[in-house]
C-alpha cells in the first residue's frame, strides 16, 4: 500500500513536467539542509539557554554562600563561645616530658621548690621591664 501511494505521488510530480533525477535530488537536499539548519539553531538555543541557567545558578549560589558567611561565622563562634565558656577546663600541660626525663628531675631535691621560684622569679623580671618600657615614655 504504501509502494502504491509512493508511486501515484512520483507520477505526478513527474508528469509536470521534464526534470531530472538531480533536480529532485537538489531538491530534496535542499528541504533536508533546511530542516537541518532549523533543529541545529534549535539545538544551539537551547544550549545556550542551558549554558546560561547553569551560569546563572551558579553564580548565585556562590553570591548567597558569600552573603550568608558572615552570619555562619556569628553563629559558629558564639556556640562555640556558650560551648566552652559552660564547661569546666581540662588541665594541660605544656610541656610534656617522658617518664625517664621526669625521673631526672625528680632526683633533683625540692625540684617543685626551685621551678616555683624560678617560674615567678621570670615573671617579675618580665613584669618590670615592661613598667620600665611604660615610664620611659
């Protein structure tokens, strides 16, 4: 049925008049460079509508995670500020030695003594030349 219906169809477009079978050809190319023509602009606008959406969207999240980074870094510091202003502090030490460096030292007699009193001995050496530093302007 449908060879049928191709074949009324070519003979009436044949029997308008004498073309060749290049006529129809160029035609045929030129109604398919058309359409091809049209769904590539179709495609390339809509690419170009995509490449823009995801620009855009794009852009505004890094805008929106910018604004909101200022309000982040309030809220951070100040939970972590009623965190640890709440919570009894855990000794540290600052130095931490080896048991067998602290064996040495505790053979030394009164090593609690001596480092007490070396310890506040620096503080008031510190403590006066920083009042010198002030009276000297």
């Amino acid at each position: 049925m449908v060879w049928g219906y191709l074949s009324e169809f070519w003979n009436s477009i044949t029997q308008v008049g004498d073309y060749t079978i290049e006529f129809f050809q160029n035609i045929g190319n030129a109604v398919a460079g058309a359409l091809g023509n049209l769904f590539d602009f179709l495609n390339h606008s809509l690419s170009d509508i995509f490449i823009f959406g995801g620009w855009f969207f794009s852009t505004l999240g890094i805008l929106l995670s910018k604004l909101w980074l200022p309000v982040n870094f309030i809220f951070n510091f100040f939970s972590a500020f009623v965190e640890k202003a709440f919570t009894t502090p855990e000794p540290q030490n600052i130095w931490v030695f080896n048991s067998e460096i602290m064996s040495v030292f505790e053979t030394i007699p009164y090593w609690n003594t001596l480092t007490f009193i070396l310890g506040v001995g620096i503080l008031i050496i510190v403590g006066m030349a920083i009042l010198k530093q002030f009276l000297r302007t």
